[in-house]
C-alpha cells in the first residue's frame, strides 16, 4: 500500500484565496483525520471522519475551514477565505475502527503558507 | 480536561549513551497511549501503543512503558539515526487522540 496520500505537498497563497488540502487514506481503513501542526500549538485535531461521516468538528478553528469526505477514497479540507495564520503544516491519518482504530497512520502533510 | 505533557522538550546524547523521555498523563477513561516517531518534514510514523498499566513493548533499540499516570520511552545505546521528535498521544473517552507537544532528540556519532 502506498500509505496516506496527501496533496498537494506546499502551497502558498495570498490572503483571502480559498485552498482546498486533498487526502487518499490507506484502502480499507474507515475513519480519517485532519490535523494541523504548528510550533506554537504542536499537533492538534480539526476533524475525524469515521465511514465518511463526520463525528467530531470541535477543533475546527473557524467557519472558514471546512472538511467533506464524498466516499470512502478520498476526503478535502478546504480554508475559504485563507488569513496568514492558517500557515501550519495539515496532516491528513487514517486508522481502521475496532479495538486498535487509534493506530493512526499519518500522511506526509501539506506546508501552507498565506501570504 | 485531558493533558499530556513530555519530558524533556529536547534531548542531546552522544552515540551509546542510553536515556528516557517521560510523558505524564491525565486522559478520562485512557484507552491507549501511543508513541510516534516524527522525521523533520514527515508525518509522525507510529511506533507503538500501550492499553494497561504495567505493559512494556519493544522495537530495536527503543522501550515503551505505561504507569497509571506516566509512559516512559527509554532509548538503549542510540544511534544518530533515532535522532527525531517523539510524539506521545492519549486516547480516552472522547476517542480522540490528545498529543503532548514532543521531545526532540538528538544523537551525536
């Protein structure tokens, strides 16, 4: 398995463009994560998905971000519009739900920048 | 409110010289306390999970323990290769996993 796909791998943008993050997680896992990291905050969660449905949105910042998850393959978090503090690296993991559904596997993050 | 908080924030050792890093705790209802290793512009890369008090596991060179209140990962003669940040998380009855903010090792040759 090629693991958590993420893209794109940067972006940088100028403040107010909307930015939509892109996640493929691992087939066959059915919950999915979206982090974000940063010096300050380190490593906090926006939103988790378990079978495409979202369960918990309580660390999503802002009204302006927002996540879907269509099917099972792929998922989007989308900043709309985006302000220089959103700048973080976002993390996109997946787990399978059971006993052990928290061995999250983590993606290789996207680097955003707002300008 | 759940908390988890690592010990120290960084770390220097030279090649061989064996150490621990600490990761206190206060989760309702822990489910599982987890470690991951974290390379410099990589996701964190799961290392391993503990579910009860007094459970060890191992791989390699690194050990991880869990206490009631405290996990320890001890790292046995190191090598500059497990120079990384080590992430502990905390899971309990919300299901969300709860990170402590990392120690950031560093292995001298």
């Amino acid at each position: 398995d090629a693991g958590v796909i993420q893209s794109p791998r940067h972006e940088v943008t100028e403040m107010g463009q909307e930015v939509t993050l892109r996640c493929k997680p691992i087939s066959g896992h059915n919950s999915l994560f979206w982090y974000r990291q940063t010096m300050m905050r380190g490593l906090e969660l926006l939103i988790y998905f378990n079978n495409n449905v979202p369960i918990d949105d309580s660390g999503m910042p802002e009204d302006r971000f927002s996540a879907k998850m269509p099917n099972a393959s792929f998922s989007t978090l989308k900043i709309q519009p985006s302000e220089p503090r959103d700048s973080a690296v976002y993390f996109c993991a997946s787990s399978f739900w059971g006993r052990d559904y928290n061995e999250q596997f983590f993606g290789p993050g996207t680097r955003l920048t707002v300008l | 409110e759940d908390q988890v908080t690592q010990s120290p924030e960084a770390l220097r050792l030279q090649e061989g010289e064996s150490s621990s890093l600490n990761c206190s705790y206060t989760v309702s209802g822990l489910r599982g306390l987890f470690w991951y290793r974290q390379d410099p512009g990589k996701g964190p890369e799961f290392l391993f999970t503990l579910y009860s008090a007094g459970e060890e596991k191992e791989k390699e060179r690194l050990k991880a323990t869990l206490t009631k209140k405290e996990s320890f990962l001890h790292i046995t003669a190191p090598k500059p290769e497990d120079s990384a940040t080590y992430l502990c998380a905390g899971s309990g009855n919300t299901g969300k996993l709860i990170f402590g903010q990392g120690t950031t090792l560093q292995v001298k040759p």
